[in-house]
C-alpha cells in the first residue's frame, strides 16, 4: 500500500466530528487516497501548504461552517481561488441558507451535508465529486 | 407566562372598620379576592407571603403611615412592583403629589366613588399585567435568537454520534469474521500482547492529526526495520492509524507472526470499535451540556429558597448557551478566582450573565475579546464582564438600567434586559458598576457573601 499523492481533507472545529469522519473515509476511501483532518482553517491551510509541498494533490475538501475565526463558505471561497480544482463540500449542524448560496455562487460547492450525515451520504457525494474530477481531467485529455 | 393564582388579589390597608367593609363589599362583588390588613405593620408581615396584585393604601393610620408602609414596600426588590393607589380623606393636593412621588400609581379620594375605583384599579392591573408580559416577551425574544445555534450544538455531536455508530457496525462486521479464525493461530505470549495492544489503544486518549500520524508512521517504519521484521511499510501504516507511539517491545511477538499484517488489521478494527465507542460518549456528554444549559436558562422563573451555588457554574452555563455566536470571532479570557460558594438564587443569576454577556457580544458585533473575571474583595464575590465593544456614550450611561431604555432598534430588545439585571442583584443585596470608554466596557456585579445575614435584617426591619 503505497502513500497515495492524491488527499480527501476534512475541516472541522469538533473532535468526535472528526474522528467519525476520518474513520468513515479511511473505510471507504483509504485504500485510494490520503486522508488528512484539520482541526481549525489555519490548521487546514498548513495541511494544504505540506501536501502541495509534498506533491499531494487534494481532490476534495470536506468542511464544517460554523468554525472560530473563518466560516466554512469564505473558506471554500478562498480554496477556490487558489485551487480552482478542487472539489468543496460543507458538512454543518445549522444551513444559513445565504452562506451556502454563496458558496454555490463563489466556491462552485460540489454539495452540502446537514449533520447529522448518513455515512452513505457522505460517501455518494464524495464518490459523485471524485467522479467529477475524472470527467473534468479526461476533457482536459481530450482537449 | 402562567397568571399566579394571586393575580386580581387585591389588599386593603386600612384601619376604619366602616371602609374596609364597604371596600371588601364592593370589590367581592366586582370579582377580586379581597384581604385585609390593619395597620401599616401588619401589611408588611402579611405581604411576603400572600403577594397581592394590587394595594390600597390608606395615609392616615395609627403606627407607621401609609407612605412609610409604601416607602418599605418599594425599598424591598420582592414588593416594589406591586402597584399601590393611595386613599386618604384629604384632598390636599401635595399629599396626592406626594403619594405619586413615593411610587403609589394612583390616589383615590374617599368618600369612595365606586365606579371609578374599579375602574382605577382594572387599568392599573392590566398595566401590571402587560408590564409582566414585556418582560417574559423580552425572554422569549432572547430564547428565540438561541434556536438556530442550538440546532447546530446539538446537530454536531448527533453528527459524530451518527458516524462512530456507522464505523462501529462495519468494523464489528469484519471483527466478527476475521478474530474466531484468528485467535486460535496465536500462542498464548501473543494473545496476550494482542489485547495489552488494544489496552493501550483504549487508555491513550489522543488523537493524532495527519501530519502526527505520519511523522509517527516514518518513525515506526524504521524502527521496525531496524527489528528487522518483514512488511514494515504495511505494519507502519497500521500501527499509525492506530496512534501506537508506546514502545514496541511488548508486542513484538505479535509483530513477529506470519500473518502479522492481518493480525494488525484486526486490532486495528476493534481499536476502531473502541475510538468510536468513546466518541458516542464524548458526544453525548457535549449534548448533555448543551441540553441542561438550556433546562437552566428556562427555569429562571421558577421562584425558590436561595441556595448555595457556585458563580462561575451559572456563567459557564450561558457561556455554553452562546458558544456558536462566541466562538466565529470573540476570544473569551476566562479567568475564575477560587471563590467559596454563595447563597443566592442560582438561575437568576445567570439571567444576569446572560443579559450582560449578550449585551457583551453584540456590542462588540460579533468580533472582539470577552473577559470573564471573578474575584473575592470585601466580604463579596465580583463578577466582572468586560467587552472591547464600541462603549456606552456618558449621556447613555445613567439611563442604561431603566425600564425600556434601549439603544437597540424596533424589535431587537425592549430595553428590559438591564433593568432585570438591576433587579435581580438588588435582590441578592449586590450592586452594578459600570466603566465605559471606547473599546473597552466593564460591568462589575458585586454580590455580598453575607446575604442570609442582610436578608435577615431586612426582614426585621419590616
């Protein structure tokens, strides 16, 4: 089982939030991808610097709203401006409606998952939002 | 609100055996409870246990006169808002302007019009009433605001709840197959290292973040390369997830089996088990929380014998309550004293800890330092709540604490919430300061330590 360079990170400010998470991605995901958590945006930036450093390419990126500091739309807004390509989705308790509908608008967001999540949720629309990238990279071979 | 059973009692003050009866007469008929009281002294025995929705006082009696009895009556935080209609034979007009100004709502003059003291005393009831509905309509307001973020507090941990639950079914699935043929292959020196593994797993409560769990992956990589076992890349990846940082040596005997990958996996999954199974309680214990929080902000009303409690509990309380608005941009500096225990009533105190910090939060718009201070000076406890908001302007200042002065616009506060404040630490004998400049407000709540020894006090004195 080699280190995979492709990530699935995951942002949120609640441990149990995170372990759940992680465990369900590992279970699903991990023999494919890197799985990496961020307790806090700053955290998930530092991640997001390393990866890039280490040539690890992150794919989607799975993200709390309600967090200290940065919310979870102006987050995904600024990934998406740096890293166009990647796929964002908000994982959250309370849908403020004109947040999400900024992030639709600004951070081209992939999906929105209210908690509490079933795990089959949680893996169709990372399945769907991988599945994406596919599409787009094999337009891009074609093109 | 629930009207008290009390509500349309009205109390007569009075020592002329001919008024009370022709009082009792005509309110009985009107539909009132009636009570009577002779004296001044004798109202106020009489008051602290069968409040009264309205009083009629009479001025001129034997012992203490009617506007000392209604002096007291405004002096004790309990009484003072029991609307009070002077009565006196006099027509003298500065006995009428100084009945207004001891506090009394109205003033009857005898001989009694009866038309119009019923209708007196009905508008200064409903007036009473409406008063008390402002104040509830002021807590629901509140409470209303609090929804939204309590969906997601407890949204959140029923997330984590959701997903351990979801983890545990699968890794239990693949135990469940997997350990029957597994355990018999294991000698006994390495069953036992196999659950002093899991022991461990179950004991360390930490939980590595990616990059800990790959530094911790390199390192057991080579060292178990440096053991010279086979497979350390898969044994390493395993031994990672799990978060194993203790010394290997105890399960080297497992590490050394054959089937030592899938024997580690196994582990790994029933760690899986164990994680999960922990985060349910973690979660549920966060819940909880939230919830009796909650069930404490909701039970204010209820009106009990004060008891012992500590300050910095009821603060942590609405703390918990606003922990969504707090934590997206306001550092909160908590910094409790070890204070002994005060006699007070626990849940109206924190209505003051809730008035104050939510004045606290959205003076500062959401964004600032929350300083929370308690200390002993004086024979009291000091709770001091300070914001680094945009300050209270001197005009504003003096007129904060009054009934319906409010800054905020239509519809976003009735201007209650301070003067509560300013009535439930008279009742706790206490006193509020306030220190504002812009960027920086202070609120300091004095509360004394000897409060059953000033409640006392103030019961002889009546």
């Amino acid at each position: 089982m080699g280190v995979s360079n492709k990530a699935i990170l995951c942002v949120d400010d609640e441990r149990t939030v995170l372990l759940g998470l992680r465990d369900q991605i590992a279970k699903h995901f991990g023999d494919r991808y890197r799985y990496e958590i961020a307790e806090s945006v700053n955290e998930a930036w530092e991640v997001i610097d390393e990866l890039d450093q280490d040539g690890v390419r992150i794919l989607i990126i799975v993200s709390d709203w309600l967090m200290p500091g940065t919310r979870g739309d102006e987050f995904l807004i600024q990934i998406h401006q740096r890293f166009p390509s990647i796929v964002t989705v908000l994982l959250t308790g309370h849908a403020d409606e004109t947040a999400i509908e900024r992030a639709r608008q600004y951070a081209n967001l992939h999906a929105y998952i209210a908690k509490p999540w079933s795990e089959e949720t949680l893996i169709d629309v990372i399945r769907s939002g991988l599945g994406k990238l596919d599409d787009e990279s094999s337009d891009c071979l074609c093109g | 609100m629930q009207s008290k059973p009390y509500k349309d009692s009205i109390l007569i003050v009075d020592d002329a055996p001919n008024n009370i009866r022709v009082l009792v007469e005509l309110l009985t008929q009107s539909g009132f409870q009636v009570a009577v009281a002779r004296s001044g002294e004798q109202a106020l025995e009489r008051i602290p246990e069968a409040t009264p929705g309205l009083i009629l006082l009479d001025i001129l009696m034997p012992g203490i006169d009617g506007f000392e009895t209604c002096r007291r009556l405004k002096a004790n935080p309990e009484t003072r808002d029991i609307p009070i209609i002077f009565m006196s034979a006099l027509t003298d007009v500065v006995d009428k302007v100084k009945g207004l100004e001891m506090g009394g709502v109205d003033y009857l003059t005898k001989p009694i019009v009866h038309a119009e003291a019923i209708a007196r005393i009905n508008v200064h009831l409903s007036l009473r009433q409406a008063q008390r509905r402002l104040v509830q309509e002021e807590k629901m307001a509140a409470l209303g605001q609090l929804v939204a973020g309590i969906a997601h507090e407890v949204n959140t941990p029923l997330g984590a709840i959701q997903a351990s639950i979801s983890n545990i079914t699968s890794s239990l699935e693949q135990t469940l197959k997997e350990l029957p043929i597994l355990l018999p292959t294991l000698s006994p020196a390495q069953q036992a290292s196999f659950f002093g593994l899991l022991d461990w797993v179950r004991q360390s409560k930490v939980m590595l973040s990616s990059r800990e769990e790959r530094q911790l992956k390199c390192t057991l990589k080579q060292k178990l390369a440096d053991y010279q076992l086979p497979h350390p890349d898969r044994l390493a990846d395993t031994l990672s997830k799990m978060g194993v940082t203790a010394a290997l040596d105890p399960i080297l005997p497992l590490l050394q089996a054959a089937d030592a990958p899938a024997i580690l996996e196994t582990a790994y999954q029933l760690s899986i088990v164990q994680n999960n199974s922990r985060n349910i309680q973690l979660a549920v214990e966060r819940a909880t929380k939230v919830v009796c929080a909650l069930k404490n902000y909701v039970r204010q009303d209820m009106v009990s014998a004060p008891v012992h409690a500590a300050v910095a509990e009821g603060i942590d309380t609405v703390l918990i309550i606003y922990q969504n608005q707090i934590k997206c941009g306001i550092e909160v500096e908590r910094r409790y004293a070890s204070l002994p225990q005060l006699l007070c009533y626990p849940e109206e105190l924190i209505q003051v800890w809730f008035n104050l910090i939510s004045n606290a939060i959205q003076a500062m718009n959401y964004r600032g330092k929350l300083a929370i201070a308690t200390s002993k000076q004086d024979e009291h406890i000091v709770v001091q709540i300070a914001d680094t908001g945009s300050g209270i302007s001197p005009e504003i200042k003096a007129r904060i604490f009054e009934p319906f002065f409010t800054t905020k616009a239509m519809g976003e506060g009735t201007g209650l919430g301070l003067s509560i404040v300013n009535d439930i630490i008279a009742k706790h004998h206490g006193r509020i300061e306030v220190e504002s400049t812009p960027g920086h407000t202070v609120f300091r709540v004095w509360l004394p330590l000897n409060f059953s020894a000033l409640e006392s006090n103030r019961i002889r004195k009546q």
